[in-house]
C-alpha cells in the first residue's frame, strides 16, 4: 500500500498522544503544556487516518440492504449505509460516528437537481472514506475506485442486481445511461419505460440501481481487502484537458469544443 | 425549527444512555442489560443527532481557509474544511469526528468526471451535516439551503470573492455557468479566457469559486443560527417531474423531452 509511510508516521504521533492523555487524563490537556497537541490533533481529525479497517462483506446482503435503505433514505446515502452499517456492528469505529443519514440529500442527483447519481456518490464516499484520499504521497485507489464505479455504472444495463423479493414484482426493464448522472439516467428508464418519476415502477427501479451500486462496490472493496485490486478507473480530466464524462458527442453532439490546451 | 421534536425525542434517550454509561463505566456496555442500547446507539450513530451545535462564522475569514485549502484537498473538502475546521476548534465533535480530508475526491465534478462542482457538492455536506437530514418529520431546511447555493452559484458571475492577497495577481475574470456542473462552469470560463485547465490562472479561479461558495454558505450558516433563514431552494423534480437543472434549452435546444406525467 503506498500509503502506508504516511499512515504509520501519523498513528506513532497519534499513539503517543493517546497514551499521554489515557494516563493523564482530560484535565492536563486544558491546563497545560499538551494544548499545542490537542490542536494538531483538532485539525487532522480522530477519523482522518487511512486506510479504515475493513472487513470483507457478503455483496448480495449489502445490494438487500441497499435496496431496504432507498425507501427509507435514498440511494446516495443507501449505499453508504448499506456497507456502513454491517461495519459498524463487526468493527465500530471510525464508521460508527459517520453520520451517514446527513447524505440523504444525494437523493435525485443532489437535491433533486439531476447531477451525480446519488448512488455513485456514495459509493465515491464509501471508497474514499476506507480507503483514503489521495493526499501527496498516499494512494490513488480510493478516487480511481469510485471512479471505475462511474464507469461501470455509465455501461451497465441498469438495474443489474434483482431483490430476493422485491417490492415491484414481474420484470424490471434495464436501460443503459451512458452517464453518471442522475437526470440522464431516469430520463432514459423513463423514456424507454414511459413510467413516471413518482410511479411504483421508477421507485423500485432506483432502489435496484443503489443495491446494484452496493454489491459492485463490495465486489471491488473486498478485491481491494485481498490484495487483488488492479483499478481500471481513471482521472478523465488528464486526458480530454478538462473534467469530463468520456462520452462528448452525446451532448455535445459533432460541434465538441477544443479546450485550450497550451499552458497559457 | 420543524425538527426540534424529532430532536428531543432522540436525545432523551441518548442523555439517558449518556449518563448511566457514565456513571457506571464502559465495562457496563459489554456485561450486562445494557446491550440492546448499545445496539440501538450502533444503528443511529453518535453523530446523527441534529441539528449539531453550530456557532456563526465570519464569512470573509472562512473564504480565505476555504481558497488556501482549495491548494491542498481542491474545491469540495476546502468549502467543507474552511467550515468545519473553525468548529472543530471552538466547539469539538462532531466535527472532529467528521473525515473531511476523505472528500478530496469531490475534485473536478467528482473523480475528475466534470459532474457536481465540488464546491457545491461539499456545500450540500456542510448545510446537511449542520442543519440535518429531512427524515421523516425533521426540518428541509438543510436540503433546501444546499439547493438554495446551486441555485445561486449558477446564476452567479463566479468567483464572486477576492482573497485578500491572491496567488495570482491582476484582474480574475467572471463567468456566469448557468449550471452547477463543473464541466459547464469550468467549460465556459476556459472558453472566455482562453486559459488551459493546467494554467495558474485557473487554478486560482477555481480556489476563488471555491471561497466564494464557503463565503455564501456561511452567510446563509449564520442567518439560520439567528433563526433569520428563509429558504429560496427548491426541488426542482417537483416542478419537473424529473431530477433537473431549471435551463433544459441549454442542454436540450427547443427539443425538451416531456417526462411522462401520469402515474402509471
């Protein structure tokens, strides 16, 4: 893991804090010489050290989960709860104190706005947060991860996981949205479907596109746990000079501008 | 505030839990009849009590975090850090707790992928996290507020804030997006400037864009804390019957697809 210098150079600081404030208790902390170190302690953050512990889950129980959770909170934070919440009872913490409710509002493409798909947000959240940002010196693979995912999902005929008893029965039409969006996304099911946004159907077909999201996830977060992770995500702004699905054409049509490209 | 029962309710319970637990020791927890809280408190979390404690910010020091930080964690976890690094400072959990340098990826629209513009992205965080989620019975006000700053970063011409002493010197110039898309606001003022995305010029426009967004939201932050907050955000699938920006010429020409509208 290429992270790793930069992580246990953290965790020895950390420890001796820990230590020192266990033996000594709070008190000497507001009182004496240890508030320089209870600052840079404030400014990192107890969570901010990767990569979290992980333990490997079962895909099909988490897609169960997530295709629960998005009739209660949607698919952004669907997903993360999805993987969290088993987390939370076999490890604790960090993912105990992620206050995974508050991403209820990835719902709709965030707020309702048809942006990112809530489902791919979450699970750029659960990547990021297990394992880490790319910090100078620290792993790509949690981006990358989260960005394969988008790309995946941008291929895939949509939903790709069926619930063991799902709350919609008979055949779920399967849409491909070329985009990670959410609003590109529904429109093509609601296009190719002619169901509404508030029917039955579309409900229970986003519920199946979150827990088709989760078990994905999984799949590559327990790769990743083995050792076995060999990313296929990219950063597309490196290639097309500018951030960017890889698709142009799609809504650009054949009129695609050419960023500029020298360094000026 | 719509919340406040939903509030009280939770936190009797946990100040019950709260003080049996301190006055009897952890040892308590793992032994004996305490268990089934334990799991309780599992479930729900110890951060997901809203709101959390929010003390108002000056909105001019949080801009200038917000466009260093842009120099280090990029557009989403430098609106989210400008925020909640202060209130990590002058009140403790739950932001200590909160990974924000996990949300590096909101970069470039996500992964690089032109999507959601960081900053909007880590604003939407920030006023969720704060104001909470809109679970059943609890207050929209959080969702609504980061739908209130899409709003008003599309309509913007960004960057609308000028650090006090910029890495780049001379005249930024202003775009207006017209989306809160990354690749569209990155896209137009590329295109109005001729810059590259590797210039110095854009990157300082994009830390820029980044404080002027923490900047918004701690203005709306603070009206809220006074009880002053009315929101103007919206859903906008309400009033689309899809997820939805609120210009669909932009992207669709005078062929706007209309959503089918019945429930069926």
């Amino acid at each position: 893991m290429e992270a790793g210098k930069f992580f246990d150079e953290k965790m020895s600081r950390r420890g001796l804090i820990k230590s020192v404030v266990g033996a000594a208790g709070i008190a000497v902390l507001a009182s004496g010489g240890l508030v320089s170190l209870s600052k840079a302690e404030a400014k990192e953050g107890p969570t901010e050290k990767w990569p979290w512990p992980y333990e490997k889950l079962d895909p099909a129980k988490t897609a169960e989960i997530a295709y629960e959770e998005w009739y209660r909170v949607f698919c952004g934070a669907g997903v993360i709860n999805s993987i969290f919440s088993q987390l939370r009872e076999r490890i604790g913490e960090p993912y105990k104190s992620f206050p995974v409710d508050a991403f209820k509002f990835l719902e709709g493409g965030m707020s309702a706005w048809g942006t990112i798909c809530g489902s791919n947000a979450g699970a750029n959240v659960v990547t990021n947060c297990i394992i880490g940002p790319s910090l100078k010196g620290a792993s790509e693979d949690g981006m990358l991860m989260g960005s394969e995912i988008m790309q995946w999902y941008s291929d895939a005929n949509m939903p790709t996981y069926t619930p063991k008893d799902p709350k919609v029965k008979g055949e779920m039409p399967k849409t491909v949205a070329s985009s990670p969006l959410c609003h590109v996304s529904v429109g093509k099911w609601m296009k190719a479907t002619g169901k509404s946004l508030g029917s039955p159907e579309r409900k229970d077909r986003c519920a199946r596109v979150t827990a088709s999201v989760a078990y994905h996830t999984v799949e590559l977060l327990n790769a990743w746990k083995d050792g076995k992770y060999k990313t296929t995500g990219v950063l597309p702004a490196k290639s097309f000079n500018i951030p960017a699905q890889s698709n142009c054409m799609e809504c650009h049509g054949n009129k695609i501008p050419t960023p500029p490209l020298a360094k000026k």
